[in-house]
C-alpha cells in the first residue's frame, strides 16, 4: 500500500474552484465595467502634465532645437538629426583640427 495517495474529498476540491471562478467572474465584470464608462466617457482621467514654461526651459528647449535636424527621420538617420544642426552652426574654425563643446564648458 506504499506510493498510494488519498485523494482530497470532492467538497473541497469543488469550493476551491467555485471561489477562483468568482474571483475571475467578478473582476471581469468590474474591469469590463470600467472599460465601457471609460469608453462612453462617462469616467475621464485627466494625467498631470506640468510643463515648465520658465524664460530657462524655453532657451534650453531653443537651444536644443537648434542643435538638432528635424526635417531628418531618426529612425532612418540619427546621425544626421542629432548632428545637423550642430555641424551646420558651429563649422570648425581654421586655426583647429577639431570642434566640439568642451571649450564651452570652461
């Protein structure tokens, strides 16, 4: 009689799966619920966007748009989008091999 399991009484086995079903059952009617007010809009979310609209954020915001060409998709070439502007405004002076931010920085 060694390896022979009990099996559970059928009651218990039986309730749990009715539980489980009801959960599933009412969380679905809630989430459906939801969706379809949401959907009517009957219920709007309005997300928090705060924007900072500050003299500073616009220079920055200016100074990176400068940087960057817009007319260039990024996905075809992000070199040319994030480079363009750069390149084109800040040509290397005669007397340098090179150019970049760094002096600015000093």
């Amino acid at each position: 009689m060694e390896g022979e399991t009990v099996p559970e009484p059928r009651g218990a086995a039986s309730k749990a799966t009715r539980i489980a079903l009801g959960v599933f059952v009412s969380g679905t009617v809630v989430l459906g619920t939801a969706l379809f007010l949401v959907s009517q809009g009957l219920i709007k979310f309005h997300p928090k966007q705060q924007y900072c609209l500050t003299a500073e954020c616009i220079e920055a915001a200016a100074g990176i748009l400068s940087k960057i060409n817009q007319s260039v998709d990024p996905c075809e070439n992000f070199y040319r989008f994030a480079c363009d502007g750069w390149i084109y405004n800040n040509p290397i002076p005669e007397d340098m091999s090179n150019y970049g931010v760094y002096p600015w920085l000093r």
